[in-house]
C-alpha cells in the first residue's frame, strides 16, 4: 500500500528550504567580497619590509667605481661598467649579493696597479671579519677585463713580474657566476674562490699569463668550469678540498706548471678538455682524491720537466676509485700515465697511448716525436682494458713486483721500444703476485742491427 503525500508537509518543507536559501544568498551578498592580492612588485622588499627596491647603476655617473659599488642597496642590483681604463691601487670591495657587476667586454678594464700584493677586485660579505660564517649569495661578473700588469702588451708582461695579487678574490660567495672574463698578468692568481660553497659556474672566460694559478677553487661544491681558455699560467686550474667539480670542454695550452691540479676532492668529472704542452703534467691527483673520472680528454705533447713529474699526461699520486677512460695521450713524454703507491682501485680503458704517426711515416722526428704508456709503482687493483699503445719510446705498461692484482687484458700493442735496439716485453709487470696479462694482441718492433763496418786490412 504506497502511502500519499501529505501537501501541508510539503508545502512547510518548500518554504523553510526557500528561507534558508534566501538568507544564505543574502549573507553572501551583504558581504563585500575581498579584492585579489596583488603580486608584490619587489619580493625582497616585501620579505624585509624596510629593504630598499634593487636598483640599476649607472657606474660612468659617480666619481669612482667604489662609489658606484657602495650605491648598490642590500637587495642588490646591475651594475653596468663603461667602457675605459680604470686604474686601482686599492682593491674594489663589491659586498653585496644579488648584484650583477656587467662591462662593456675587453673595453672596460680594471688595471691594478698596486705593488703590495692586493687583488683587483674583492668580493665577500660585509660582516665576514665578525662573522667568519657570513656569506653572500648569487652574485655575477661579466663581460670585463682584469689586467694586473699596468705595463703589459698583449702577450707580453713587464719585466720584473708585476707586484700585484689575485685579479678577484671572492669569499664566502654562494652561487656566484664569472662569465665573459678577461683576466690576465696577475701577479697572484687570475681568480681565486675561497670557500663559494655552493654552485660556483665560471664560463667562456679566458684565463692568461698569471704567476699563480689561472682559477684557484678553494671549498667549492658542485663547481661548474666549462668553455673557458687558459694560456700560460702557471697552474690552470687548481681544485683543493671540494666536492663534484665538473670541468669540460676547457682549453689549457703553455703553462709553466700542471694543467689541472685535484687535491682532496671527490665525486668529479673531467671530460672534453684539451690540454697542451704543460711543463708539468696535464692532470694531477693528490691527497685523498676518490671517484674521479677523467675522460675524453686530449693531452698532448706535456713535457713532465717539474721535479715531482712522474707524467706528462696523468698522475694518479693519491687517488682511488678513479676511472681514466677514452682519453688520447699523444708525445706525451716520460710516461703517459703514472699511478703511485699511494692511489688504488683503478680502472683504465678506452684510452689510445700513440706518437704522431699519420699512416707511412711520423709528423714528428727524434724527441719530439716520443710517445710512452702506462707506469704503475707499488700499486693494487688495476684494471688495464681495451687501450691502444703504438709507436711508443718505452713499455706499454711497466710495473714492479710491489704492485698487485693487476689485469691486463684485450688491449693491442703495436711497435713499442722505439727507443732501444733490444729485445724487451712490451709489457712487464714485474712479477707482480695475483696479477694476469692475457689476451692482448701485440705487434713486435722489428729490431734492425746496424751492420759493423769491415775492419780496414792490417798492411
């Protein structure tokens, strides 16, 4: 039985529903709706309420570039450098951070003139004296030159060496950024970053004719160096105790000292690199480095003439758990790559160890024409795979019987000991214990006896 709708009921239902409904449109309507907040113009400023706007200075409007760096309010700004010659004989203190300091390329340079060791261009924080652990964040340099030497031309330095420090210093500077530099004839370094911890990026700047090193990293972490030059330093690049440096596609040719140089530091890659003629050696490992790889590289023709040379290429003093892959080492004199006592664990594969042969005959003649390979002292855990050695001076690998587990295997030899008219293994390792060399294809040198001359008839 279906029970009828009683139309009083509905009737209070449909009118109650009609009161609440009426009221609540009403509420709503009496109550002003709020206006959307509109987007604060300048986010620092609206983070410290009492912080000026960033700003744009125009350097060419104030007495001297310190005056113009001074301007630059704590929420940062451009700083835009005319072109001109601008000679210092105090360093320029830039102390604020979200600043970007541009010139007008080569044409704006900063000339330091000072003879007590000072640099260019400083830039740290403001309290760094009273607070060692104040920093500065994201600051940017480009597009100038740093000259050191007032007197030199080009290529050429004054003589005696100029007196002057570092071109910048930057201290305690996260995420700074040098890109478009010139910095050249310092009497220090060309750019030292002490402790810019965090992202530190130098970029297609050019690095010349420094005493010290080119780019001095002290403490950085995650470093980005790419596409930059570096000419006749001393050092290149010089990375102490830091974490994940990623150097690639750089140009180091001529330099008095190493190429790059890599102490206490690990989790890095250098890959793509060209490095050229270094009185030292090309790449250095030293104190506690681990998980390096160095890669894809050319290093060419170093001459390995500093007293701690082992190589010309790569020493491997203090190093483990490194890779040394798809490299060319070409003339590179005394050995291509050296691994000492103190570095284990390492893998070496891919890599082409050769002179300047060019398929009849050599480019080269005599010394400067000397190729070498691989020299391993009191070391373990070798692996040794898949490498070309051709048209070498000495061994393709030579090792003492200090040296473990070592495994030399799959590569090819072809025509090593150029420059010995005996008969010698192309590759020794010494009687190392626990150590197999196998499956290597080799290509002995054929040995020509010069013939004696007929001994002249007694009368």
């Amino acid at each position: 039985m279906r029970c009828s709708p009683n139309p009083i009921a509905s009737s209070l239902l449909a009118l109650t529903l009609a009161c609440v409904l009426s009221s609540g449109i009403w509420a709503v309507a009496a109550a002003p709706a709020k206006p959307p907040k509109a987007p604060a113009e300048n986010p620092t400023k609206a983070e410290k309420p009492d912080m000026p706007p960033a700003a744009r200075i125009d350097a060419s409007k104030y007495p001297n570039l310190q005056a113009a760096f001074d301007a630059v309010p704590e929420s940062g700004g451009l700083v835009k450098l005319p072109p001109g010659d601008f000679k210092l004989t105090a360093p320029l203190v830039l102390s604020r951070g979200n600043t970007r300091v541009e010139g007008a390329g080569a044409a704006t340079r900063l000339i330091n003139c000072n003879e007590q060791g000072q640099p260019a261009l400083i830039v740290r924080p403001p309290d760094l004296d009273k607070n060692p652990r104040a920093s500065l964040w994201r600051v940017q340099l480009a597009d100038f030159r740093i000259q050191g030497d007032p007197n030199a031309v080009d290529a050429r330095s004054s003589k005696p060496a100029p007196k002057s420090g570092d071109g910048l210093l930057a201290q305690r500077v996260n995420e700074i950024y040098l890109h478009g530099l010139s910095v050249d004839h310092n009497g220090g370094n060309g750019v030292t970053l002490d402790h810019c911890t965090e992202d530190p990026r130098v970029a297609d700047s050019i690095f010349t004719y420094n005493a010290q090193t080119g780019l001095n990293v002290l403490g950085g972490h995650d470093i980005v160096v790419s596409a930059n030059h570096f000419e006749e330093n001393c050092d290149a690049l010089r990375c102490i105790d830091s974490y994940n440096l990623c150097m690639n596609g750089n140009n180091l040719d001529d330099h008095l000292g190493n190429g790059v140089v890599i102490e206490n530091t690990y989790g890095s890659v250098l890959s793509g690199n060209m490095i050229e003629e270094c009185d030292g050696t090309a790449v250095v490992l030293d104190r506690d480095c681990y998980g390096i790889t160095i890669s894809a590289n050319v290093l060419a023709d170093n001459f390995a003439k500093l007293p701690d040379s082992r190589a010309g290429g790569v020493d491997l003093r203090d190093a483990w758990g490194c890779t040394v892959s798809a490299n060319t080492f070409t003339i590179d004199v005394l050995q291509g790559l050296a691994v000492g006592p103190a570095s284990g664990r390492i893998t070496v594969t891919g890599n082409n160890f050769s002179d300047s042969y060019v398929g009849e005959t050599t480019r080269r003649e005599g010394t400067p024409n000397l190729a070498t390979g691989i020299l391993l002292q009191e070391t373990s855990d070798i692996v040794i795979s898949g490498n070309l050695f051709s048209g070498l001076d000495r061994h393709a690998v030579k090792a003492d019987a200090a040296c473990r587990r070592l495994s030399v295997t799959g590569n090819i030899v072809m025509e090593v000991h150029r420059g010995s008219d005996e008969k010698l293994p192309p590759i020794d390792l010494g009687g190392a214990p626990e150590s197999v060399c196998e499956q290597n294809v080799v290509k002995e040198r054929e040995i020509v006896k010069k013939k004696q001359a007929p001994k002249a008839k007694t009368p």
